[in-house]
C-alpha cells in the first residue's frame, strides 16, 4: 500500500479498531455503534482547534487549577476547560488545554503526555473533533487510543498506533511449476508428510529392543534354575 500512512486524515470507525487498517468487518459492538453513528462537533465550543490539546485520564480529584499548573510550564495558556458532569458536577476525567503560541502546543503534547499527575499517568494529544473530519467520540463507539488488555480495541491512536499491512509477497519457487503439476513439497502438506516419514525412520527403538533382550535373558535363566 503506497498511500499507507500511520496517521489518519478521516477518521473511520472500522479502520480505527483494525490494528492495520485493514478490516472489512466490525469486530465489536462499539466500532458498529460508530459506523452507525450520525455525529456533529459542538458548535458551541470556542478556541483554536489547531492550539488546543487534549488531556485525558485525570484523576477524578483534580481541580483546574492543578492542570493550570501543571501545563503553564510549557507556555501561555489561553483557555483551560475541564469537562464536569452537568448535574453532579464531578470531574469526567478529560479537559481541554489551548494555548498562545503553536510551539507551546508541540511542546505540551511531547513532554506531557504520559506525566504523572495526582497519581494518573495522563494521555494528551491534539484536539481531533474539530481538526479531524468523521470524527465519532468514545461515548458513541468512536475514538482512538484504548487498550488491547482491557479488551478496548483501538489501534489508530498514540499509544497504539496502525501497523503497516502486511503484504504476502509470493516468491518465484512457489510459481514454479512441472509437467506434471506442482511438485510434491508444494502440495498441501507434502512438506509436512516428508518430514514426518524421515522423523519415523530416523526415530531410535533400541530401548524396546532392549527391553526385549532382557525378558528373553530373564526366561533363560528361569529354564537353567528349574
């Protein structure tokens, strides 16, 4: 694949759930639930979408002000919004990071990701419901990143990124051909056939010819006593 790239240009739910890229088949609920999905970015939000990180994985306890400290050490912060449930008001664990200046953001995203913070190794990345067209959130199926251990599979995001397909390139012998058909080692399970006869020739029974000599050494000495 010529055109194969590691990071997404449009988001596509069953692309983001196949390790390379590849599946023509839902392997889950969630990734169908996506594909079934009719989703729109909020409107509402305001900022940069290009300046803008995501912070995900927070401890349930932290507060905006500790994130503001946290991510002031890599530039000016413009705007921080931490998303709170609208009725109980408890952290959803995510908030949303726009700063000034665009190396502010590169930096951000290359040293804090993966920081440890309240005792939460956080997850940032760029803000992609805005910047990446088709985008379904995790809430709908959608989303990248997960883990192949908790069962979640998602393979188009940073912690888990597309693999290159594996293209199975047939060599030149395996085309080759006799007058009278393929040859043996080529034939479905010829080779394995072969080997299993020079294993059965080569295997050694001298044990149980041993075993033999010795019942008949035990019946001739039982002869000569009677």
């Amino acid at each position: 694949m010529v055109d194969w790239s590691p990071i997404a240009k449009v988001y596509d739910p069953l692309k983001a759930g196949s390790i390379d890229g590849t599946d023509v088949e839902p392997h889950d609920r969630a990734v169908w639930r996506a594909m079934c999905a009719r989703y729109k970015p909020n409107k509402g939000v305001v900022g940069d979408p290009l300046l803008t990180l995501f912070v995900a994985r927070l401890n349930p306890l932290t507060t905006e002000e500790k994130l503001h400290q946290v991510f002031s050490k890599f530039g000016d912060i413009k705007r921080l919004r931490l998303v709170r449930d609208v009725v109980t008001g408890f952290s959803k664990r995510y908030a949303f990071v726009e700063y000034k200046e665009e190396r502010a953001v590169v930096r951000a995203r290359r040293d804090a990701n993966k920081l440890v913070v309240d005792q939460q190794e956080l997850f940032v990345d760029f803000e992609l419901e805005r910047t990446l067209k088709g985008w379904i959130p995790r809430r709908l199926g959608g989303g990248l990143g997960g883990k192949k251990e908790s069962g979640q599979l998602r393979f188009g995001g940073r912690d888990r990124p597309f693999r290159k397909p594996i293209n199975l390139v047939v060599g030149p012998s395996h085309q080759e051909w006799t007058s009278g058909g393929r040859r043996e080692w080529e034939r479905p399970g010829g080779r394995d056939r072969d080997d299993r006869d020079k294993r059965d020739r080569g295997r050694d029974d001298r044990p149980y010819r041993g075993r033999e000599d010795n019942r008949y050494q035990e019946r001739s000495r039982y002869r000569d006593r009677r």
